[in-house]
C-alpha cells in the first residue's frame, strides 16, 4: 500500500510538472504578442486598459506557474494579491469595490506577513 502511494505521489508530481510547462509555453507566447499591441495601443486610453489587462494576465501566469512548481502559501498569497490588483485597476469599478479590493489586499499582505513570522 505505501508503495502504491509513493508512486501515486511521483505520478501527481510528474503531471504538475507538465501542467507547468504548457503554461511556461501559453505565457510566453501570451508574451510575445504583447509587443506588437504595445505599438498599436499607445495613443488609446482604452486600448491601453486592453493592454494592461494582457500584461496582468502573463503576470498572473507566471505567478501561477511559480505556484505550480513550488506549492507555498507565500506564492498563493502572490497569486491573490495580483488578481484582485488586476480587477481593481483593469475593470471599471465603484468606490465601495475599490475600497474592498484595497481591504482585501491589506489582509493578504497582513497574512503573508504573519505567516512569514512563524
């Protein structure tokens, strides 16, 4: 029985380790697009927003992969911190969202700081 859980064990190991390289590969090719938008979306606040929007998405993923590699809650923390920046700056959003995304991230950055601690 251990001996087919140890090997259960490598199995999922192996697996995330994939899933991690197809994301390497969908982020850097989500990042080589981006220069071609940069130059068309220069002069659009809008289109701008797009961009930006594209940005935080790579960005995310890279954080994604990096949870993927090496499961912490730091990088889960991370993970979570740049998704609820990406909806506060990205998306049209009322005074009562921002404030709670801002709550929201003081209390991500106050857990990440206690859990550094301990």
């Amino acid at each position: 029985m251990d001996k087919l859980r140890k090997r259960l064990y490598q199995v999922s190991e192996g697996l995330e380790l994939i899933i991690a390289l197809v994301a390497v590969v969908g982020v850097v090719i989500a990042a080589v697009n981006l220069f071609p938008e940069l130059l068309v979306y220069r002069t659009n606040g809008e289109a701008f927003l797009i961009f930006l929007d594209a940005v935080f998405d790579v960005v995310i993923g890279v954080e994604f992969i990096k949870m993927l590699c090496k499961p912490s809650s730091q990088n889960i923390m991370e993970v979570l911190i740049f998704l609820i920046a990406r909806h506060m700056i990205v998306q049209k959003t009322s005074a009562l969202e921002d404030l709670l995304s801002v709550v929201s991230i003081g209390i991500l950055f106050f857990f990440r700081r206690f859990m550094l601690a301990t």
